[in-house]
C-alpha cells in the first residue's frame, strides 16, 4: 500500500529582546547612591547660609545627578516596553501560524474520511510558554481498490476534492491530486472495457451513433455526480472553518486576559519601587529653593 503525505510546511522562529532583569536595576541604582555618598560636604557658614560658590557646585551637582536618575529610568522603561511589543507580536505570528496549518490539515482529513489519517502537527512553544502547531501533515492513501475498477474511481474522486479543497493547496496537494486524477482515467478506461466485454456480439452490432450516446449520458452523469460531490466538500469545508473559527477567537480571549496581566504586573513592578520613577518626589522644589 503506498503512503503519499500531504503537508504544509512553514517554519516562524524569533527571538524576543532581552528584558532587564531586576539585577541590573538594582545595580545602577546602588552605583547612583554610592556616587552621593562620595560628594564631598558642602561648607556652611556659622548662619546656616551656604557659601555663594559652594551653593553652585551644589546646585550643578543636584542638576546632574536628577538628569543621570532619569535618563537611567528612561532607558529601562524604553527597553521593556520595547521587549514586551516585540514579546506580543511573536506570540500573534505564532497563534495565526497555528490557525492555518489547523485549518489546512482538517479540511484534508475531514474529506478525505477513511483514506486518511487524522492530522499531525510539529509544535513551537511560544514566549507565553504555550504550544503552536507551525507544521502538520496528512497522510492520503492512494492506493487502487483490488479487482473493483468502480471503487477505485470513487476513491480517486475522493481524494482529489481532499487535495484540492484548501484554501491554498500546496506543492504536495497539487501532486497527490494529480495521482488520483491518473488513477480515476485508469479506472475508467478498466470499467468501459469490463463493458464491453459483457456486451459481447451484441453491443458490436449496436449503431455508432447509439454508442456515443450512451458515452455522453454516462459523462454527463459523472459530471452531475462530481458537482454534487463537490457541493458536499463545500459544505464540510465550511462547517470546519466555521469550528476553527471559534476556537480561534477563545484563544484571543485567552491572549488577551494574559496582556491584561501582564500589565497589571507592570504597574506592580512600578509601584513597589522595582523601576525608578522619571520625576521623585520633592525634586521640584527642591530646585527651586
């Protein structure tokens, strides 16, 4: 019996940018403390009046180390943002990706029923830790039914509509289609011949044009019996969609719950201090005085 695989095969990989890890917060941050604490002490008169050229290096020393804490929180702030736009835009390449190889490979094994097996798929985890398929495959069998040239024409219909009843069919599809179109005319051409064989002398005698008649009604009730054939792969085609359909919008609901978490847990981070605030508390007026 020969196997012939009908498959889709297009591999998505990406690399998310690095996102600060709280180490490297913390360090910039205590390199920033330990920088003041080496200032020297600015002398005060016995008034309580700072020195008029004390106050300016003091002043300019304040300025620059407001402008250091702030470019540092910026670029922090920058850099996960930037990480977690590119974090979403892998994980929605990645659910598309698993919605067409699904799609591709059930509308292959629903109509191609018993000649086909049930689809296979290769996996990628994704930044969010879950599994996308980004490969499947069917396999078709395209083998002649033994001694029954009728079942075999029926077979090969069959699994012409599976191949060519995608969206896009591939490489592969075309060819498996392409067999099975080779298998039907063979069929064909067995059951004219068992015909005529039964028909004997008489069927000999039978005027030509009686003959091409009987050809023509046969065709013309293999086309009708092809478009009905044809009509029922429709209607399973899009009842298939219409199930990949809803799955594929429980999964946005899914990814969308994960963002709304993900940016609560932001928020978080921002509250308790793991990221520095762009403007503290105090530094305004502490400028102005």
């Amino acid at each position: 019996m020969m196997i012939t695989q009908v498959s889709s095969s297009i591999t998505l990989s990406s690399s998310a940018a690095k996102r600060p890890d709280a180490d490297s917060v913390s360090s910039s941050l205590s390199s920033q403390k330990n920088q003041a604490l080496d200032k020297p002490v600015t002398p005060h008169s016995i008034s309580g009046v700072p020195e008029s050229g004390a106050s300016e290096s003091s002043t300019a020393a304040s300025g620059a180390e407001s402008v250091n804490q702030v470019q540092g929180s910026a670029a922090v702030t920058n850099e996960s943002t930037e990480a977690d736009l590119q974090i979403e835009a892998e994980i929605k390449a990645l659910a598309e990706r698993d919605r067409e190889v699904r799609t591709h490979e059930q509308i292959h094994a629903s109509i191609g029923g018993k000649h086909a097996s049930s689809p296979s798929y290769s996996y990628e985890r994704g930044p969010d830790g879950q599994q996308y398929a980004v490969e499947g495959e069917v396999r078709i069998d395209t083998s002649p039914v033994a001694d029954d040239p009728q079942a075999t024409l029926e077979k090969a219909e069959v699994i012409m509509r599976a191949a060519l009843s995608v969206a896009e069919p591939s490489t592969a599809d075309r060819q498996v289609a392409a067999d099975a179109r080779a298998m039907a005319a063979e069929a064909r051409a067995e059951i004219l011949r068992i015909e005529s064989n039964e028909q004997g002398t008489e069927a000999a005698k039978e005027p030509d044009d009686e003959a091409v008649s009987e050809v023509e009604q046969e065709k013309a009730q293999q086309d009708e019996d092809m478009a009905d054939a044809l009509n029922e792969a429709q209607q399973q085609q899009n009842e298939v969609q219409t199930s990949v359909a809803e799955q594929f919008q429980a999964f946005n609901e899914r990814l969308n719950d994960i963002n709304m978490a993900m940016r609560r847990m932001n928020s978080v981070l921002v509250e308790t201090g793991a990221f520095s605030k762009l403007f503290p508390e105090g530094s305004v007026i502490d400028k102005s005085v």
